[in-house]
C-alpha cells in the first residue's frame, strides 16, 4: 500500500480504495462506504473580548450512523478544514466497527487558534459552535469527545448547552467530560493503560512471565510515567525511564511513584533522580 | 462594479464586497454577511433500477435565518456543487431582504443529471435526500421550492416525505407543490404577471395609459404567451407577437387566446396565424 | 345506482363502486379510494358512580388525510361500531372534497347511551377516549366536532385533555367547542343558514326577488325557527309555521321572533299563535 | 371600594373580592379566579464583567391560561418580587379578558436594578433568565413584552434564547421586538393612539363633530406629542401644549408636527415656540 | 376447559373466561382483561413491480401496555385478520406477565402472501406499514418481532423507517433483527435452549443425572438438530433421532455435529448416517 | 454550630452558612449554592365529592440539577410551605451529593391534610397536579417519591398521569411505586438494612465478630421488628426487644420471625411471649 502524499483525506481515501480491492467490492458499495453521510459547515461568530467580530468556520462531519451513534472527537487547530474532518471520521468509523463497539464514525472542528483566546471567548466559541449542532448531536445521534485543542472543560460547556437546549442534564452527549458531572474514571490514564496491556499481550505471546521482566520506558510524560506506574504495579521490574534531556538507570528497580514526585517538584526531568546512573535516550533504548 | 469571471460563489462575494465598501461595514459584518449559517452536503445512494449503486452528492446552504425561515429553490443538475449552492442561497437571502419579505435564504440541489433517470429513481432519490434533511427543514426553518431539473411532483414527493416524518400533512414544508395538495394559485403565470405588472409601473412613469398602449411580445413559450394575456386583459392592444420561427404583426390587435390555441393546436409556432403579416423578430423590436 | 339493504358502511361502498364505474376508476385506485387510512378501536374503561367497572369500545377511523388534516364528527350512540363509522369517515372526505376545503374525512365514537350515564361519568369517559386518542389527533392531524349524542361540553373536555398534554391552551384541537373558550361565532344557527342560502339559490335559479315570495316552513324546532326567522330577515313573508301539534297560518305575514318566545313560554307549539288560523301539516304543505 | 394599603397583591385580592361579592360568586370560584395558575421563581446567576458572581432573582407568574396563552410584560426593577408579579398577572388576565382577546394573563421580572448593569451583564442576565422559562413560555403558552427597565433589545434577546432551543427563528415567543425581526408597526405609538381614540368615542358619546373640537395636550413627551399630532391630522384644531416647564397658545391653532421639530432642536420645551402666548399648566387646563 | 371450536379470539376469549372463573373476577375486570387497549387497522398500498396499485390491510393490536412496552411479533399471511391478532396479543400479554418481564402484549400483521411478492415489494411494504405505526410503536411503546412470514431483514426494514424518523438509529425498536445492527446473540438457537433447559428440569425433578440420561430427539430440523446439539454438549447421550423420513439408532452415542454436517451435505434426512441402525418415527418413541 | 429557631429554611440557610464558612466560600458560590434553580407554586383545583370546589396549593422545588436528574419527595401535610419545601430540596441536594450519586436536589408538597379527603378525591387532587408538574418532571429531569402523606398509591397515580402524557409507561418518573408495576425490591426494608449495616460497620470499628455479638432492639415497628430480623440473620444473638408497652428479654437468643408473628396475632406488643422475662424500656437499654 502506498498512501497519497495529499491531504489527510487523499490517505483515507486511497487506504479506503486498497481495502475495497482486498474485499472485491463493487463501485457502488465502494462509494457509499467512502462518502460521509453529513458533512456539516457552520458559521460560528465571535464577538472578541475587544468588540471586534470574528467570524469562523466550524465543521461536523457524520461519517456513518449504520451501527449506532457517531463517535467522534473534536479538534480546534488553524489548519482544520472539511477535508481533514472528514478524513478523521472515516477513520472513527473503521475503528470503532473494529472494535466490534455500536458506533459509528464523526469528527468536527473549528478552524482556530485556541491559545490565541481568552477562556471568555473559548466559551463563547463553544457554546455557539455547540448550540447550532443541536439538532444534528445527541447521546443517540452523534457523541462528541476532546481532541487537539479541547480539553474537559470544553466538552463541559457542550454538555450544558445541549443540556439547556433539551431542558434537563444530558451528561451522555459528550465523553471526554469532567468526573464531577459524569465522566468516566480511568480515562485520564486510559492510553498509559493501554501501553500496559498490550506489552502484557505481547509477554503472553512469547509465554514470559511479567514477574521477572525488566521494563524502561521512553518518554516520561502524562502517558510514559503513568505507563511506567502500571508496568510496576503490575509486577514488571522498572529499570529505566527517559524524557527528553536524557534517563537514568538502576538495575535493582526505579519506583514510579517517587520519580513523578521528583519530576513534578522541579528540574522538570528525571535526570538526577537519587541512586541512578544517568543514561542517554539511545542507550536506553539498548538496555536489555 | 467588475464581476468576478470565476464561481458563481465568488461572483456572489465580489457584489457582497462591492455593497460592503458602499455600505463602509466592518470586516467583522462583512464577514458574518458573506459566511452562510449552516452549509450540509448529504450521501443520497440511489439503488438504480437496474440493481446498480448510485451514490450522489446532495446540498443544502441555508445562508441566513435572521428575519425567518430560510427560503430557496432546490436543484436537479450535474453541474451543481456546494459553491454554487452557496451563491444561490447568499442571492436568496438578498432577494428576500429586499421585498421586505420575513424570510431568509436558502438553497440546495443534487449533482445529478435527471433526465437520466427513471420517474421510480428520481423519486426514490429525492425521498432519500428528504429524508437527510428533515432534522433542517420545515416550514418554521427552511422551505424548499422548485428550480432547474425539479418541478411540482419533486416537491410533493419532499412535502409527503416530511409529512410521514412529522405524522401529519405538512403542506407549508414546499412552496410549488401542485394545486391539487395546496399549492398556490397564480404561481404557474407568476412569471408573465410580473412582467405585466412591471410594464404597468413603466407606463405609470411615462404616465401613460395602458388603454391607449401597444404591445409586442417577443417570445411566446410559457412565460410571455401568458404575458401577452395579461397585457391584453388588462386593456393594451397587442399587435405583434414572435417565437423562435417568426413573429406575426396585425395593427388592430391580435387575441392571445386565440394564439395560444393556435400554437398548442399544431406547428408549434405563431407564424401563420390567420390574419397577420409575418415579421421577423427583427422587425417586432423595431415597431412602434 | 341501488343502495345495499346492509350496513352504512355497505351502502357507503355501493356508492363509490357506483362513482368508481363513472368515472372508470382501476381497482388499485378503487380500493385506495375505499380502505380507511387507519381505524382504531380503543377500551375505554368507565369507573361508574357507583363503583362498578364498564369496559366501552370506542372508534376513531380517519379515512383520508391526502389534502390536509382529517375532519369528523364523534358519537356517543350504543349501536355505534367500526364499520358506521368508517362509512361516516368517508362520507366526510368526500363532503370535504366536494367542498374543496383543505381537509381529510373523519369520524369517531363510543357505543354507550350517554343518557343513562350521570355527567361525571360523561366527563370520566370522554377523557379516557380522548387521551388514548391523543398521539393521533391535533389542529394538523385530526379534529373532532359534536355529533349524535356529543355536544359542546363534550369538546370542552376533548379539548381541555389534550390542552393537558400538549401544555398549552390547543383550541384548534375540535371544533363545535362553547364560544368562550374559541368556538365559533355562527355554529349554532349555521343549519337554518343554510337552509336559507339553499332557497335563495333557488329563487336566483327561478329568477325570483324574495322580497315578494312567500314562505312556510315545516318544523318549527332548533332548526326551522331559526331558518324562519332568517327567511324573515331577508325579506320573506313568513306565512306560516307548524310542528309536530299542528300548523298556524296568516297570509298578511307572521313575526318569527314572537313565536319563538311564544313556543318557549309554553305549550311547546306554535298553534294557538294569537291572530292565526290553526292549519295541518298536509295544509302547510299545500300552500301556494 | 375601598383599597388595600399593602401591596398590589392585597389591592388586586381586594378588587377581586369586591368584584366577587358583585357577581356572588361562591368561594370555590373566588378562589380558583385569585390563585395562579403557576408562580416560578428561578436562580439567575450572573458573572458581572469583573468577574463577581451575583444571583439574581427571576419570577413569572401564569395567573389564567384559560382563555389561550398568557400575555403579559416582563420587567426588571429593584423592587420586583413574586406579590407584585402575581397581582400584575392577574390584572392581565381582567384586561385580556374585558378586551375579549383569547389570552390569559402572565407576567413576570427579576429582582434587579438594570441601569447599573453594562449592556453585556444585562443580555447575560435576559439569555439566563429566558433559558429557565423555555419549557413554561412559548408562542401557545405565555409570551412577554417589554415593561418597566425592559425594551426591545430585552425582547430580541429572549426571543433569540427562545429561538436556539426551538431550533428555528421564533419571531411569535414575544411582542415588543424590533421591527426589523418582526414586532408589530404601530406599537411606539399605541398609547398616543388610544388617547385620540378615547377622545374621539367620548366626543361622539356627546354628539360633537371632532371637526369643530379645539383640543390642549397637557404633557408634551413620548405619549402627549403623538397624542397632539394624531388628534391634529383626525381633525381637531390644537390651540394649546404645555410640558413641565409651562405651556402654549395659540387660538388658531398649533402644528404638532413643528412643534415636536423645535422641542427636538433645542430647549426641551415647548415654551418660547414662534408665535404662540406663554400659558401656565394650570392655565391649560382652564381653557374653555 | 373446552375450546371454542371458532377463531383464536374466540379461543382466547373462553381461555380467559375460565380463568376469570378460577380467579373469581368480577364482570368489569374480566372484560377490562379481555378488550385491547387499541386496536388499529391500516391501510397498506402496494406499487407492485408491474405498476399494479394493490392496497392491503395491515393490524397491530396493543393488548396490555400497564407494565411496561408491549412486545409482540409481525406476522404475513393471507389468513392474518384484526381477530387472529387479537388473540395472540391477548396471549402476549399472558406470557410476559408469566414470565415477570416488565412487558405487556401486541401483536401485529399483513394479510399478504408474502411469498408472491419480489424482495422489492416485500421492503416496500414493510416500510410503508412501519410509517403508519410510526406514532405507536418504540423502545418504550411497542416492540415487534418476527413472526410467521417475517424476517431479520424485516425487522432492519421497520427499525431502518423508525429511524429515519426520529433522526436516529434506534436499534431498541424491534428485536430479532440481525446480528451487524444490534441483535441478541443466541436468538436463534433459543427455542432449542429451552427445549434444553426444560428437560433438564424435568431431570432435576426426578432427580436424575443428565449425565446418565439417553435422549432421543424427534425432528432433526432447526429446533430438534440444536437441541440434539446442546442436550449432548450438556451431558446427556444421544442415541437416537428422527425426521419425517425416518430415524436412526446407536445406543452407543450420535455425534450431533457430524449428524448435521451429513444433513447439510446431502440427502436432506439422517436416514444413512453411517454406523446407525434405520428406526422409524414411533420406534423412536418406544425406545427406552 | 447554633441552629435557627425559625422555619426548616432558616434552619437550612444557617447550616449552609456555617459550612461556607469552614470552606471559605465566597458570596457568589454561597448565593449560588443556596438559591433554588427553579420554585413552583401550582393552583390545584380540587372538586370535593360534595360537589364543593377547594383550590389547594402544590409546590415543587428543584434546589440543584448540576450533577443530574433532581431526586426528591412529595408530602400531603397542612404546614406545607415553599420555605418548608425549599429547605427540604436543598437537603436533598446535599444528600445525593454526600452519597455521590448522580442526583440532584427536589422537594414538593400539596398544604392538605390527606386524611380529610376520600381517596377519590385523593386521586383527582394527585393527578392534577402532577399535570400541572409534567414539563418539569421526568426520569431525566426531577423524580418525586413518596414522603409525609403520600405512598405507593400516590407514586402510580403520578406515573399514570406522567405516562398517558407522554404517549407510553414511563416507570422511571417516580420512585416508591408499587412492586407490581416497577417499584424496587428491598425498598420496604431499606431503613432496617441501614439499621443493621450502619451497626455492622461500628462492629468492624471495633474488630468485634457480629457472631459473637448480642443484640437489643429498642422499637419492634415497621424499621425495629425488621432490624432485629436483617441482625439476627447476619447472625448476632438477639437478646431483648421492646416497643412502648415494655420488653422481652431472653440471653439464650429470641426468634425475630416467631416475635413478628406474634406481635401480629394479637395483643400489639411483644410483651408476654412465651420463654422471656418482662423489662422496662430503660432495661433494656441497660442491658449488656
């Protein structure tokens, strides 16, 4: 398979046509899985903090409703456009069939700096963008989640404007929420989570027992250290972490705990660490 | 004012840009004036008759809904994109405003090419395509009518199609839908009784008086032979009348009644009507 | 054309084959013509003042909803079933048609004898009926009016129940409702009205002035005192009146207005009118 | 009738109850016909611009829905509470009802002092307070107008707050609107008309030609100039005017139009216009 | 209890009338437990494939609804009449309310063969069917099933039409639909899991072990091979099965699995199964 | 912490001030967390069996909605008031949110003494203003259970209403309704379940064995007599039991099932059952 060197849509496209070719499909079974059901451009007016008004461009595409709700996260980036959204629903659509869960694929956007605005004009943003997909979301249409430039509190202003719109609480029309209105605990460490269990799968396929494996883990960030926690809680000896001004080493076992505790207080790296040699990212990646 | 020899959308947005600078808006109007509220592009798969998948392209702009409802024509045509939809909804959204009349604009379209299809496909097509946009539609929020490649029968098969979704015959969903379901009276000769009505105004300017005014009627298809009625109903004496095979002229006044059954009778032209000259359409213009 | 013996639902049948053959119908549309859009039989349990429970049947066909909402009446009659009022139903579609009034026809029931139930009863068993009716009537869908054995208090219920669910005052949901609460102005007398327009058509017809006919009117009930007193109004000579006790006449002309209020202080009929000579029915009817 | 010295609602229980001893009615109906129908009382948190939190409250009362929906104003003052609502709202319901319209009477308020709101603080607070009532108000339920500390732009706002959760422009859900989205012509000058009117039903009581009437407007402000100039263009000779400032006249009578033009100019008062003598308020009202 | 010799709802009726006696019910609640709760019949018009306009009648009855959604399937056949419905509603009811599952009964019909019409006619059909109960049916009203003449396929139909009509996919709307859109694993082997699980409680009333316990099973179609299949997967030894060619005998044990696989491959009976002695259908029943 | 003398409001509003202190909340968070989100007050019309009409008041507060549907009772008492019901939602709201469920705060009421009415007449008040409540109320947005007054009966009564508005049987709109049409199993114990776990955690405090455990219980009511059950079960020896006319004492352990069926069989008291010696109420208490 060769990807086009096009757009983020060109890519799913031609991942789309390789597919159909593996599968034998016919053209018209072949466009129908291709063309999004509803692709939706909104106007989303800004009345900036400073009176001025901007006017920008929001979008929702709804790839395929055929299995259940749409899913689908959504991204506030400068570079957003159609084609992109509609690309990244394609793929939500094949990868929640994949996962065999009842959903179906959406992405949406707004073509925007969000560092550039204030909270106040964040919210309002939001609140318009959400308020004129109204009719088009829903915990039974279309379930929004953050993505690049969204976060918690973002999905918690969508959330109370569907909510006003449908007169009571709607806690399911967005994932992704703040745990004190209904989001779902465990998700914050969700891809640490998944680090874990897939290095588990892998174990188990080459029959070794996690008790008496060795772990370093590249990267100490929100995913890598919480990786590292899950690996030494799990049993597995954690020798090596990493981040991006270097890593420490200890054959004997690092605790993950105290090295976040470390990283957290200052220096901003684990290079440092107390009873560790300092390693290089490459010499990590050599450890046994 | 220079038009633009692109899209209809960019023709749309260099007269918008030209009313701007009249008008000195700011950027933040401007802006908010040109970028339609809701644009929605809709998979409409069509199972041909012949067992063959179709998946076409449907649009729906609804450019502004500030004073109403939006209103636009709905078009059957292979040219037809998401940009000229675009135009054709921002031109609507003017032409309401203009008339003082509570609604804003709208328009939408298929590109397909109709007269390709079966009676059974372009139904099932359209109830398809109806059938995506009743969360959008209604006649509180967007009513569709006839245009190019569409006609009575599309719009009565939109109005039965929300009618199902709503549980009740919603008649104010289409406007040009046929007399027979509640369409209005007077809008098959709306065209010729405008031209009437503007030729009055002219000679009210002249101050004139339309009982002592003749007429020439150039083009005698479905809109003029009713405007040659309605002038000679409402008391000029037509003399001349021409199609694309010649006019015919008779100083005292011809009947357009008598025309009209002429022409339907056979020949398919005026030319030969008992009691005229023939004249070529040259010489109609150059009458007195 | 030769009426079935059976049912009003068989002779309703005799009559659209009867029409069916003039006007060459094929069978789909015959049967299309004939099968009621949709019957419904409702149980309507009835907690009786005295504690017993009567379980009733009540009926609501509409048989056409193809120009608009249904429109029928609603009976309380204990020899009312399905197939009276599915006859009623497409009586009145045809009735509407025929009016070209943007309506469907209608008609509904329950088999009861009101005039053994007390008024709470009445009251209980009109809301029953109407709540399991409510998901299928409404001013765009299906409105009731008074009947045999209905009046306008039983609107008023009708009405108020699904006020109740809806939330908001729906008077568009029946018509024949009391004038406070958005009846009708003109309702009560609109029988004799008509009987009235009926016989000026007619006189236009035999090109006479009904300032110089002269009138008597058989039945002097709700009816004939209001279409004498009409007749009389436009300009008629009331020249005699009777009811089932016999007949009054005086050919210089009655005052309809003082025989009313003489019926109703007493006696109960019109003869023994002072200054009128007491006459047969036969007679009336063979007055010049 | 002696009057309560409490508050509107002790007034308004008062006139109710001298008006039911009138009628006799028994005290079940009194009391249905003086309680509401529904009283809310709502939270209405505002974030001042400096970021303080202020919670405010918010009321309407539907005191009768018996007729259709409420009708009444929405106003915004210091002293508002759920005793000066509710009497307002029952008076709608008598006014709505002497008038034989089909509404009943509502009317509501927060709890606020609107002028020392910056125009931001107060939409927030309107968008707020409408977003609680939507499930109670509505085109067939209740529908505010402007009253004291209220306007236009009040009712724009809450008609946009309405129209979002309805998903479609919902012009009907208040009066008082601009008219550029819909409020009604005439409105600004209702009152001056209803005075004109009344002095015009109270000359034909007395059997006078408006023609041969001279008229002095005593008060010259938004209500008393428009008063002057429709009872000018009915007919009337206008020989006097006064404000708070004093008055003037002229017995052969005074052109409202150019007086409102020199009030406008300049001085903000009638006195000193070109022409006329210099009169006393009490003057005025001694004028034969 | 004798039964009625006439229709299923006379059948049904005199079931519930002996149990009415065994209760003691009196008069009002036994027939409050015989009347449906509504009865509806629909007109169905059918475009056949050659243009022929055929109008059939479609029935759904909701028996009970007073503990929740009615449940109950869909059946096609030219026999299917508003009384055979009736009665299977009625036992619907029964059923759920033996069972304690929080359901009432319905049950609905077309009177078609379905097997003269094309897989077009059929769809047809069922969509138009499925949007004139539209108001009627749901997850929270009344679920269908299939049923005699109905299908998984059209179950996608009818919960594909209710979709579309309330803007989502609404997979609760029907069950038995197929597996990819959101249907129960194990329906189809259900009927041959209870027949399991039934004998396995005899079992454990006559305190028996499954497995020292032969089974014969009579039928080798869809129920009898599956039930062969898991009554040999629990335990039991199978010696002996049947169908209407006859049986086959090894007291030493039937491998269900190849039985069916033999079946599948050809011959259409068990008859030949290799290592079998040939039985008839009552020496299958005599056998210990 | 010193409570209020005042109404159950006062007392609320104390409490909620001293714990703002502890938290240091400041005055907008205060207001906020004190005012209720939405106060009703309701006319309920109430026609007596004697044909009297009485207008009672009914009420319902939702104190706080953030975290979820509102969860609250519903009390028949004389001294119901909005500042009683205020008081009681905003406990409720503090409730759900201590126990972490995702509920908010509600509270209503009717000011009526119940047991003044008929239970016709019960009825009649119960539905009609739980109409007046349904925009407000549903599974997804307030949930009335029973309280001082109202039972079971009242909490099918208000789902009945509830359910014929919204077209199907809506169980989740109230809790405490009857087993039989979706009431929750354990409901009738759950005040002895606390009894017996909130006495088990103190247990486990203390690192006692409940099987070495013995038990007195003060009250054989409806909570005590299931308490000494829900304990004796879970395996303490139950050694004496009171209820207001005195105690039964037996070290070797009483049988709570045998006591209940003798409380029941007559006399009203525990005192007197066979094998226990007679204490006083302060004995008991004294017991070790």
């Amino acid at each position: 398979m060769i990807l086009g060197t096009g757009s983020a849509w060109d890519t799913a496209c031609v991942q789309l046509a390789d597919a159909a070719r593996h599968l034998d499909l016919d053209d018209g079974m072949h466009d129908l899985l291709r063309t999004p059901r509803r692709s939706i451009s909104v106007s989303v007016p800004l009345l900036r903090d400073d009176g001025q008004l901007l006017v920008l461009s929001g979008y929702r595409v709804q790839h395929n409703l055929a299995r259940g709700p749409a899913k689908g996260g959504l991204r506030y980036h400068p570079a957003c456009d159609l084609d992109e959204v509609k690309a990244l629903a394609m793929w939500m659509t094949w990868k929640c069939a994949l996962m065999g869960i009842p959903y179906g694929g959406a992405k949406g956007g707004i073509a925007v700096e969000p560092g550039l605005l204030s909270r106040q004009e964040r919210e309002r943003m939001t609140r318009r963008y959400a308020a004129e997909l109204v009719p088009l979301i829903g915990p039974d249409k279309d379930i929004p989640a953050p993505d690049v430039g969204t976060d918690e509190q973002t999905m918690a202003w969508i959330m109370d404007t569907y909510s006003t719109h449908t007169g009571h609480t709607a806690a399911g029309v967005v994932t992704g929420k703040p745990l004190s209105i209904g989001g779902s605990a465990g998700r914050a460490g969700a891809t640490s989570r998944g680090v874990q269990l897939a290095a588990f799968a892998a174990l188990r396929e080459l029959d070794k027992d996690p008790r008496e494996t060795t772990v370093a883990v590249q990267g100490f960030g929100k995913v890598g250290a919480l990786a590292a926690q899950y690996l030494h809680d799990a049993g597995c000896r954690l020798v090596a972490v990493s981040d991006v001004k270097g890593g420490v080493h200890n054959g004997a076992g690092l605790n993950p705990t105290a090295l976040i505790r470390h990283v957290a207080r200052g220096g901003d790296t684990v290079v440092g660490y107390p009873g560790t040699d300092t390693i290089t990212n490459a010499e990590l990646l050599e450890l046994e």
